[in-house]
C-alpha cells in the first residue's frame, strides 16, 4: 500500500509540478510525512534516463546511421508576456548518406509541445522541428528542453529555448 501510495504521489508531482518554476513541496498532501515528500520530490528532480528513453533510442538507432546538422539547437524567445503562445522552428539536415528518421521529439514538460517532419528526409536535404511553447503558468526566466530521437550516432539530440516571462 505504501508503493502505491509513494507512485501515486510520483505521478501527481510530475503532472503538477514538471511545468512550474517555483520549488515545490508535497507537505501539504494528507497522509504524506516529510520524509516520504522529500524521497519522491528528490527522485523526481534527479536526472536519470527513463526507460522509455532508451527504447526510443534503440528504435532510432536501429536504421541505417546517418549525420545530422541543425541551423541551431538553442534560441532565445526574449521577454515574452505570460500567457503567450510562441513557437520556434529548428531546421534539420542530413549530411549522411542514408535517410534521416525523427522517430520522436520528446520535450521536457507539457507546456512544450513538439512537431517535426514524419516522413524519411533524404540525404542532402532538409526537414524541420517546430517546438510550440505556452507560457502561462510561468514567471521570470525559464529554460526548456526536448530530446530529440534520431537515427544518428549520438542519439539523442537535445535542443533548448530560453524565454524571460513578464506580466
């Protein structure tokens, strides 16, 4: 009962607080003592590779490797307002010799939302990444990332944003 409760907990956090940038904690839940709020929201904020990540990599990585080059793989939005919606487009190109998969484009939270060119992109040519951003629950700087799932040596690809949020 108690694993469920602490997975229950685990998911609630990552849906409540993956998108806000103020540190939280989980005092205020019934029934959960600070010792058990503190062990989840610490395994929650660690960096540790999900294995759906690895999955996903080993999906790319089993077709044909190629290379791959971006225009950039980080950009700045500026001062935006809160509650803005803007996007950005990253454009990819295959510099290898084989076509070039974007199995997936996995973005950190919910308040990014990934679309990127479905079909092969053949060798020379290029394709394109759009990252759509909603700022609303937000104040301040934020930065952002998604991985990116590609059939490419180093897979994957991590592309980032920066926005400074103002009322």
């Amino acid at each position: 009962m108690k694993s469920i409760k602490i997975l229950a907990i685990a998911a609630l956090c990552t849906l409540t607080f993956s998108c806000k940038k103020e540190e939280k904690t989980l005092d205020h839940i019934p029934g959960v003592d600070s010792a058990q709020a503190s062990t989840v929201v610490e395994a929650l904020s660690q960096d540790s590779a999900n294995p759906d990540d690895a999955a996903l990599v080993k999906e790319a990585q089993s077709k044909p490797l190629t290379t791959i080059a971006f225009s950039e793989t980080d950009h700045s939005f500026g001062d935006i307002k809160k509650g803005e919606k803007v996007e950005h487009i990253y454009e990819v190109t295959n510099t290898g010799t084989n076509p070039l998969i974007i199995s997936n484009v996995k973005p950190g939270c919910g308040c990014t939302v990934p679309d990127f060119t479905k079909e092969p992109i053949l060798p020379g040519k290029k394709g394109k990444i759009t990252l759509h951003f909603d700022s609303t629950n937000f104040d301040g700087a934020v930065s952002k990332a998604a991985d990116v799932f590609v059939n490419v040596e180093k897979a994957p690809v991590r592309l980032t944003f920066t926005a400074n949020i103002t009322q």
